[in-house]
C-alpha cells in the first residue's frame, strides 16, 4: 500500500479535496490512497494575514491550490516565479536542496510535497529576516 499516512490529533482537522473533516476524540490515523489528493492539515496552514514574508507567500500560494481556491496552472507560475526569486537570496546547500525539491513537486503537480518542502524554510527565514533588523 502507498499513499500519504496522516496521524491526527483527537478533534484535529484536515481539509481533503475541499472538505473540512474533524476527528474525533481519539489519536488516528487515515491512509489516504487517491493519487493527487489535496490535503491541508488546518494546524499547518498560513492564515492570510500571516503572509508577510517571501516564503510563506509562495507557501500560501501552494495552500490555495490545496485548498480549491487557486488555478494549478496560474499558481504553478507565481510559485515558480517565487523560488527562482528565493534561490537568489538562499544560497547554502540546505536551503538548495529544499528549493529544488519544491521546484520539481511543483513541475509535477504535487502542491503538498512542494509546501512540505518549502515549510524547511521557514525557520532559516524567520532567523534571517531577525537578523537583518538587529
């Protein structure tokens, strides 16, 4: 069997293909077993009022696909547009590798793989953009 495995929290929610599920007052564990299934775990997702920085932009940008609310072909460009951008400012090997996975997540349609791989970045920008107004 293949397939993405989520572990939930007792009464966390998920959003798959456009629909909010809840669980329920136990730990569990879904299997979800559609190729290109949209899923968006709600803990993780950036609410749009969080988008102030480079990273999270492109990382909204790939929730909305997510989500149903953005077009993959228009938000395929943005967030292409939007690494290219990151690549000229993230030069170290980590962050390299975590681009170019999201770069090829996002050429083959895979918006949870390309946000899981830009999400390693957050960190690395919230000390750079710390750093620089010290």
């Amino acid at each position: 069997m293949s397939g993405l495995v989520l572990k939930l929290n007792p009464k966390e929610r998920v959003l798959v293909n456009g629909a909010v599920i809840e669980n329920g007052d136990r730990r569990s564990r879904l299997s979800i077993l559609t190729p290109n299934a949209n899923i968006l775990r709600l803990r993780d997702a950036i609410r749009p009022d969080e988008v102030n920085t480079p990273v999270r932009r492109i990382c909204y940008i790939a929730q909305l696909v997510l989500s149903g609310d953005a077009e993959k072909g228009d938000a395929r460009h943005q967030m292409l547009r939007g690494i290219e951008q990151l690549s000229q400012v993230l030069r170290d090997d980590d962050s390299r590798t975590h681009l170019s996975s999201a770069t090829d997540a996002v050429g083959r349609d895979d918006f949870y793989r390309a946000l899981k791989s830009l999400r390693n970045l957050l960190p690395r920008e919230a000390r750079l953009l710390a750093a620089r107004q010290s």
